[in-house]
C-alpha cells in the first residue's frame, strides 16, 4: 500500500504540472527567463545524477570497477557519436552482455 | 529516447486562433473546420466531404484520418517507449513491488525517468516524501512543455485540455509543438495530437507489463539493474550541446558524488538541486555576454527544444 500511495501522489503531482501551463498560460513567454533556465536544465540534471548513481555507486558505496563502467563508456562513445539514442543502446547492450560472459 | 526536430514552428503559434464549437466522440459536425482561421492551412475540400460521408465508432473519417496522421509523427519513437517500459517493468518484480501497483504507476504517472527514481528510493529506503519529491523535481521539465503547449490547446474544450496534458509525454508534446502550422484547425488538431499521444502512452504501458511479467525469469547473473544507467546515457548524451548542460551535469555529478553519505539516497536530489542552480547561474553569465554582443536570448519554445532532445 505504502508504494501505491507513493506512485499515486507522484501522479497526481506530475499531472498537476502538466495541466499548469495549458490551464494558466496563454502566453508561455510569461515565465521569468530564470525559471525558463532552470526548468530546461532539470532534464540533462536529473538524468545525470541517475547515471553517477547507479553507475558509481551501489547503497552508498563505491562500486568496483568493471562491466557497469567500460559498458557505460561503450553506450557513451557511441552516444556522441552517432547522436542517437537507439545506437547508443545497442552498443551499451550488446557490450554489457560481451563483458559479462567475458566474466567482468 | 532523442527527439531531434525543430519546433520553430511554434514560435508562430496562433494567438487568435478562432474557437472552433466543441465537438467530441459522437458529436463531430464537420462545419466546426470551417470556423475562419488567422493562419494558413485550413482543410481542403475534400477533407471536407470525406469527413461527412460517414463516421465509425462515432468518430468522424476526417477525425480517424487526423488521428492516424498523429500516430504515424509518433511511430518511429514508439520503439524506444516500448523498451524503456520494459526496463522499468523488469525493476518492479526486482524490488518485490506488486505487478499491479508498477502498472498503475505507469498509467499514472506515465513518465519513466520518474518512475525509475521512485524504484531507486525505495531501494535505499528513503521516506515516501523524498520519493516523491525527487519525481516531481525530475517531473519539473513538464512545465516547460505544459507552458508551450498552452496556446497549442488554449482553442480546446476544457475536457480535452485535461485529458491531453495528462497523454503529454516528452515525445508526444514535441510532436504536437511541431505540427502547430499544419493544423491550425483545433478539431483536427486535437484529433492528431491524441492520434499520437494515445498509442505511445499505450506502448509505454504495453512495455511494462511484459518488463513485469519477463522480470522474474531474467537471471540475476544478467544483472538487468544496467538497464538504469544505460537508459538515461542513451538518452542524455546525444541531447548534451549546450554549455550549461555540461556545467550543470557536471556539478550534479560531483555532489552525487560527494553526497553519497546523505542518507536515503538524497544525493540524488541535493545533486540534481546543485547542478540547476550552478547551470542557470552559468546560463545568465553566458547570456548577458550574448546580449553584450547583440545576439538574441532563448525562447520558451526553443527552451522546449532542447529539452525534447533529452527528454522521457
């Protein structure tokens, strides 16, 4: 119950920001250019703390340097240069796979 | 999932644009598209009388045509929807969260970065309010969208305004941005944004169901938690061009980093905070150089833009 009550506050709450600008702005350039700023960095942020999260750490702690690592760097590289997400997957996919069995 | 368009076309949205007569399921009267419009494009003749030849399930042709325009824009990202629901769906029987509680969130809340995080907290034991609060802080970008779709959907009745905003994903709104000029019409329009935003939102789900029902027979030894970082690499990295998104991530990183003592996983939010607040700061420093320079400041929909291309 208690996760059900979380996801169901999360929600409603996303869905309150969504209606906000379609119910309140007719005008979106209203917003201050600060918040403007802010909210277009909320994405690349909070993605990236996911990443460093999970990536160099697990509950808490260091994580060991191995698959999680040299597969991130692989999804990365291929990331930046093809500029595609699928691609960037694959890659990121199919050499997590290869290290794993390679026993990293 | 990256979504590399253009939205100029919404900086050309139309402010007077004439409110067309409500008219949903059932109620559908072809007349309502010809409401003069103040923008190019409005239905061609034959548009016109396909429409009032018949309707199927209630809907108009014209309507189902609109919408199946919508669902063709959204296809080629539908792929990357799908599999990101099966990521999140394969986390939930992992963490031991019941299967109809990680489906209600995907029809909930219907945006994975959030979810994932909310997975993420509960895994550090982190209190309800922090879960949530972290998700709404990633679920923030939304207002963004939500304040360049307003006038997009300010000609709708109120009943679709509230229907569409909860289907307006990342991927879905840019879309709609995009077609603004093709479809001055608020009928049609409405019809193709939810020809686009309905179908995606049901891959998403569609894709979390079979991550919940494939997660408990993938072996630990595939350790599918990789997923996580993959996913978000996949879809930040491409999108990162702007200076203020490298010095923003950048100072996310290092506190996350530097925070990892902070107790239920709050590095996660003080980082997130920490990187918003160092790249607006960064952002203002940069744009007070452009304006010294005579070059122009951002849009809200150039704003959107660019959080399209990373968005979830």
């Amino acid at each position: 119950m208690r996760v059900f009550l979380i996801f169901l506050a999360a929600g409603i709450g996303t869905y309150l920001i969504r209606v906000s600008g379609i119910a309140l702005l007719s005008n979106p350039e209203k917003i201050p250019p600060r918040v403007r700023r802010a909210l277009s960095l909320v994405a690349p942020t909070a993605m990236g703390a996911i990443v460093v999260n999970s990536l160099f750490l697990d509950e808490a702690q260091w994580r060991a340097f191995g698959a999680w690592h040299l597969a991130a760097l692989v999804a990365i590289g291929v990331a930046l240069w093809r500029r595609s997400a699928g691609w960037s997957m694959v890659a990121g996919a199919v050499a997590f796979a290869l290290l794993i069995v390679a026993g990293l | 999932m990256s979504v590399l368009w253009s939205l100029r076309s919404v900086r050309k949205v139309p402010s007077t644009i004439a409110a067309a007569p409500s008219s949903g399921v059932g109620s559908w009267d072809p007349r309502a598209r010809l409401v003069p419009m103040t923008q190019p494009g409005p239905p061609s003749p034959e548009s016109v009388s396909a429409a009032g030849r018949g309707a199927v399930l209630g809907i108009g042709r014209q309507q189902w045509a609109d919408a199946w325009a919508g669902l063709k824009a959204i296809a080629p990202l539908m792929p990357g929807s799908v599999a990101f629901g099966l990521a999140f769906g394969a986390l939930v029987p992992a963490l031991g969260i019941n299967s109809w509680t990680g489906l209600f969130a995907s029809v909930s809340v219907v945006a994975g970065a959030s979810q994932i995080s909310i997975v993420e907290s509960l895994r550090a034991n982190a209190p309800a309010a922090i879960a949530v609060l972290t998700a709404l802080i990633i679920n923030a970008r939304f207002a963004l969208y939500s304040a360049a779709l307003g006038p997009v959907f300010s000609a709708f009745p109120l009943r679709w305004k509230l229907g569409l905003a909860h289907l307006m994903t990342d991927q879905a709104a840019v879309v709609a941005l995009q077609h603004v000029d093709t479809y001055p019409d608020p009928v049609r329009r409405r019809w193709f944004i939810v020809g686009g935003a309905l179908p995606f939102v049901a891959v998403w789900v569609v894709g979390t169901v079979a991550g919940i029902v494939a997660g408990p027979v993938i072996p630990d030894s595939w350790q599918i938690g990789f997923i996580v970082p993959l996913m978000f690499i996949a879809v930040m990295v491409p999108g990162l061009k702007r200076p203020e998104d490298m010095v923003g991530l950048a100072v996310t990183a290092a506190v996350v980093l530097a925070a990892k003592g902070l107790p239920f996983g709050l590095n996660v939010i003080v980082g997130i905070v920490s990187g918003i607040v160092a790249g607006t700061l960064f952002a203002e420093w940069a744009d007070a150089s452009r304006a010294r320079r005579g070059m122009h400041q951002q849009t809200v929909a150039e704003a959107a833009e660019h959080e399209a291309e990373g968005g979830l």
